[in-house]
C-alpha cells in the first residue's frame, strides 16, 4: 500500500507510528514506494496489460512485483538497524522481511486479513475459489507464518481461523488486541444530517447494496430511514440504479470518497456496516469513539468490536425484513439510541483507544 490511504490498515500503522513517535520512539514505514519511482511506476503499470488477458495472472504479477521492491527497500532500512522489529502488516511483507533480516532482527505480523489474503482475493472477484492462485497463496501464507517471532490478532475470531487452518502456528508467540484510534474528543453535534452513515470502498465483501434493499423494506413498513454513503468503488453505480429502482434514491446521499470519513460520523443518529467478513472492522470503533451506537452484523470478528443491546446491535445478512425491522425498532426509541450512543462513546475510551492499546502492542513486539 501507500504510505497514506483511509484503509483500515492505514489508519493501524499510522495510529500507530503517530504514538510511537509521540514517545520519541525510532519509527521507519518501509513500503514498495519507498524505492525509486523510475523503477515503481513502470512494474506497477504493467499489471494493467496483463489485467486485460488474465485477472489472476494480473494478482501474481502484482504480489510478485510488490514483494521483490519491497525486499530492495527493506535491505536498505535493515542494513544497520540493530535490533529493531520489523511490524509487518500482510504475510507478503512479513515474507520479505524475513528473507532480508539481519541476526538480531525480528518480524512480526499483524492478522489483517479476512480469513486469508486468498479469500480477499476471491472477494474482489479477481481470481477463483480454489483456484491455482487460491490454492498457491494459501500455502505461501502455511510456510510464512510459522517462521514469524510473533503474531497480532486483531479479533479472537481471527486467531481461532488461523490457528485452525495452520495448527503448526500456535507455536508462534502471539497476542490478541484489537485495532485503535485516537479519541476524537469532540463529539457534539447540533443535528443529524441524516440517520445513518456507512464508510468504506463500494465493493461486493462490503455489501452496500444489502443497504439499499433494507432502507427500501423499512420503507414498505412505514419508516423513512435516510443514509449517507461514504466511499467510492466498482459497485457505487449498481448502488445508484438498485437504490433509483427501489424508489430510495431521495433518501440516499452518495459523498463519494472524502478524506478523513470519521469526522463525519457525529452527523448522524447511528453506524451501519453490514460487509460480509471482516476481521475486526475499525470503523466500528471510530463511530463508537464519536459517541454514536452501530448496526453489524457479527460476521468475522465485528461482534468483538461492539457490544450487542448496548452499544449497537446485530442485523443479519441473509434477512433484509428481519434487518429492517432491528432498525425501525431502535429508530422508534431515541433514549435507546442515545443510551447506545453513551455506552459506546465509554466502551472506546476503555477498550479502543490509542493510548491504552498501542502501549501494550509496544510491550508486545519489544519482549
């Protein structure tokens, strides 16, 4: 990835590296572009052309390519790093800095992945369930893991899949903590501009579209529901059409990609996410640092990141009445939802909060 971005796995490293260096700890983010753009740009371009014959081959292209830049970069930042830790965020980075550490240096990883990078894959529609692509990084992902000096789950669901697809790996050092962000401090808003706000790409594994079928249910039962859509993605146009078929399309607000999306969340009564998979889902805990309860389903590890009945609730996937009607239930009760919204403004600050995780994510990579 880029050193800046609004993924989930940006906002990790970067709240953590902002806390690090808070502290006055040496930090260093090593990524593909962290060597020259002379040799970057044309590698990474060429993936298109071979995108137009073969999406799977366009993925083998792109990891391959990624992996070897990023073992150039990283032999350069580790040559006369004594004993540093290498806090790689994916299995192919963690490959990379484990062909090119130095005695004394050590590589952990942190689980972001849905299930696998495979699946990941698959859920981007780009290569096949078990496919050769499939099947090959699956067994990359067996033979990296184990050789790691650590492990950071983000959700014990992700710790329970992956100690269950590769047992081998339970003998690696691990822990479990949960993503983090700062506290946004101020929460207050004057009024909502609409009643829910979702973030994130418009991809199918995020499932958008689920959110116009259940605003157009609420609606066949008598409630009006208003969302505004964050985030731009292959499947935004389908959401339009689906959304102006099902007669929503007025009650839907599209703001496309915005930088800095969270600071959007207080404007709303509550938080929706309904992606098929996620392993932790760290949106869901920037609505809560606002002081605004979620709706999730509690697919992966997202029922870890809220409590159900208090400071959210679980909706489900398969069931767009039954969604709809969690929603016109909670909508129907706003001391309900400003309690949710209290409770979970308290659960960040206890659980979530940079300060409070980042402290033990250091003391776990530096033992």
């Amino acid at each position: 990835m880029r050193p800046r971005g609004v993924t989930g796995v940006q906002t990790h490293f970067q709240q953590f590296m902002g806390y690090l260096q808070s502290r006055a700890i040496e930090t260093c983010l090593v990524t593909p572009y962290s060597v020259s753009k002379l040799l970057v740009y044309p590698l990474f371009a060429l993936r298109r052309l071979i995108h137009f014959f073969s999406t799977s081959w366009s993925v083998w292209w792109y990891r391959e390519v990624h992996a070897w830049v990023l073992k150039i970069a990283l032999r350069r930042s580790l040559r006369d790093a004594e004993g540093c830790v290498v806090y790689a965020q994916c299995p192919l980075s963690a490959a990379a800095a484990l062909r090119v550490r130095r005695p004394g240096q050590r590589v952990v990883l942190v689980a972001h992945f849905n299930i696998s990078q495979a699946d990941e894959w698959v859920g981007m529609g780009l290569i096949d369930k078990d496919g050769w692509l499939y099947r090959s990084i699956l067994a990359f992902e067996a033979r990296v893991l184990p050789q790691l000096d650590g492990i950071v789950y983000v959700s014990r669901f992700m710790q329970e899949h992956v100690e269950s697809r590769i047992p081998s790996v339970k003998a690696v050092r691990s822990v479990v903590l949960p993503n983090f962000v700062s506290d946004p401090r101020d929460v207050s808003v004057a009024s909502p501009v609409a009643d829910l706000i979702t973030i994130g790409t418009v991809e199918p594994r995020k499932n958008q579209l689920y959110l116009v079928e259940i605003l157009a249910a609420a609606k066949s039962m008598g409630r009006v529901l208003t969302l505004t859509v964050v985030g731009d993605g292959p499947d935004l146009s389908r959401m339009k059409q689906r959304a102006k078929h099902l007669d929503v399309e007025s009650q839907i607000f599209f703001k496309g990609f915005v930088p800095n999306a969270a600071s959007l969340i207080s404007g709303h009564r509550a938080y929706i996410h309904v992606a098929r998979m996620e392993s932790f889902g760290i949106v869901l805990i920037e609505a809560q640092a606002c002081g605004v309860p979620v709706f999730a389903p509690k697919a992966g590890g997202m029922g870890e990141a809220f409590e159900d009945g208090v400071t959210g609730w679980g909706i489900p996937l398969g069931d767009v009445q039954a969604a709809a009607r969690v929603l016109i239930a909670i909508f129907s009760d706003e001391d309900m939802l400003q309690s949710a919204g209290s409770a979970a403004r308290e659960r960040f600050l206890n659980y979530f909060e940079t300060t409070r995780v980042a402290s033990e994510l250091r003391s776990f990579l530096v033992s």
